[in-house]
C-alpha cells in the first residue's frame, strides 16, 4: 500500500550555529510510511559515521523485512505487530554494525547513535527508539510527548530524586544512558500507537529541544499545521536564533486520512484462520 497521498511527510536537518559539521542523519521514506532520525556522538566526524550507518541499515532492513512480513499479525509471545518485531530487530541490527565497525575502525572508537525509527501502517505508527531523540505527537492542539528520554536528566525524574524542574537546572544535559554502538547489546523501547486523521508527528533532535522550549513547539506546529514545510523551516529558525548550539533536525508527518487496510475485514477472517493452523 502507497501511503504518499494519506500521510504527509517532511525531512529538515540543519548544521546549526556551532558545530562544524551535522552528525544527525535522516531519512523518510513517504510511500512506505517509514521516517527514521538519528543524532551521533563521537570524535572527529565519527558521529556522522555513527548516525549515517544506523539509517542507512535500518532503512535497508525495514524496507526488505516488510516485502516478506504477515500484516495484520500479533506475535504470541511478545504481543507486538510483527511490524513493531521488524522495526526492533532493524535496530538491533544497526546496533550489531555500529560497534562492530566502532572496535575494528581506530577512528570510529568510541561513537554512538541515538535512534528513533517510526513506521505507519493499517492506522498505527510503531516507534522503536534508544537515546534522547524524540517523538511528539499534536492532536486536537494538545502537544503531548510520546518517547521517554534514556537520560540522566529523566532516571533522576523517574527515581524520585528530582522534579522536572531540579533536574533541568542541576543536571548536565545530553548524558544519554543508552545509545546504539556503544555496547554489543542494547534494550529498545518499542511503542504502538494508534493514528488519527489530523495528527502531527514530529521527531527531532536535541538540537531542537535543548534551545526551543515544548510551548513553542506547540504554538509552532498548530499555526503552520496546513504547512508542514513552513512549520520544520520555522521550528529550525527558532533553535538557530536562540543559540544554535547543536545540529537541529524535524521530521514532520501530518495524517492526511485514514489508512486503514483495504479489505480489513476479509485480512482479520483470513488471519483469524491462519491463527488457528498456527
Ligand atoms: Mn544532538
């Protein structure tokens, strides 16, 4: 199913005012509803290395692994789609190249990725993610966030040791406490949620959200909300002219109706039936 004409997706990444170069990588892929955002971290450009890897191979697993995949599926064990398995074993792969190239490569020591992958499909977006890089959703003007930071920042919240406020001021910013390549074995947070017509999707960098508070993000999206294109360009200006001080990277995803399986119907008595052969 081409989802180009029901979900409108937009792809901005910028330098910044600081940094040398831009170690976010993106990549959408609007007919298959997949948008995937990375932010790297390492030493001399190992970061884009870091970032450019995890969407590349993730895009390639995704865009391979769907072509084969059981739509309309839960797997028994895990409860998931067998679209949200995809987009988490995708991740994990990328996890597998990034350190493997990170211990043979003396130039790419050390780097790391944060990762947020979202895929829509049959009225659902799953989003797997590690690191700090987000996911908002507008929906009737209420901005909510959807991922959790893996953050020192969001640990000390979660643990009770400090308010959101404490946090922000005693804390150092951008210590994330998973991200991909640093370790053979990472834990992906895998999350399904159900997609209205009207939503707005943004994920981004911290590059955004470290300079541009969640108010104005808020009051952004709804006034641009007729254009997606505007609304990136805008929410980038904000950042570069409160400081700059990281790349900034938006993808945008508007839901323009619904898309739905055709034939759903027909899809849940068939697969009721491939349920009980097993
Ligand atoms: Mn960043």
């Amino acid at each position: 199913m081409d989802l180009s004409s029901k979900i409108n997706i937009v792809n901005l990444s910028d330098v910044g005012r600081k940094r040398p170069h831009n170690e976010d990588s993106t990549v959408t892929d609007a007919s298959m509803g997949l948008v995937i955002l990375a932010d790297g971290m390492g030493g001399y450009k190992a970061g884009e290395v870091a970032s450019a890897l995890a969407v590349t191979s993730i895009q390639h697993e995704i865009s391979t692994g769907i072509r084969h995949l059981k739509t309309g599926r839960v797997d028994k064990v895990t409860g998931y789609s067998y679209e949200s398995l995809l987009i988490r074993d995708a991740i994990l792969y990328a996890n597998d190249i990034i350190f493997g190239t990170a211990q043979t490569d003396p130039q790419c020591q050390g780097m790391g990725t944060t990762i947020v992958t979202g895929l829509f499909y049959n009225d659902t977006l799953t989003i797997g993610y590690v690191g700090d890089s987000r996911l908002y959703r507008l929906r009737n003007n209420k901005l909510q966030q959807i991922t959790k930071d893996h953050s020192l920042q969001q640990e000390l919240i979660d643990r009770g040791l400090y308010t959101v406020e404490e946090a922000l001021a005693k804390t150092p910013k951008n210590l994330v406490t998973r991200a991909l390549g640093i370790d053979a074995k990472v834990q992906v947070d895998i999350m399904e949620e159900q997609v209205l017509p009207r939503d707005i999707f943004l994920l981004c960098s911290d590059g955004l959200t470290d300079m541009v508070n969640d108010e104005e993000i808020h009051l952004t999206l709804s006034k641009y909300s007729a254009n997606l294109v505007q609304a990136g360009q805008e929410l980038i200006r904000l950042a570069n002219s409160y400081g700059g001080k990281d790349n900034i990277s938006v993808i945008l995803a508007s839901i323009r109706e619904s898309y739905a399986r055709p034939n759903g119907l027909f899809n849940q008595i068939k697969n009721r039936i491939l349920d009980v052969r097993g």
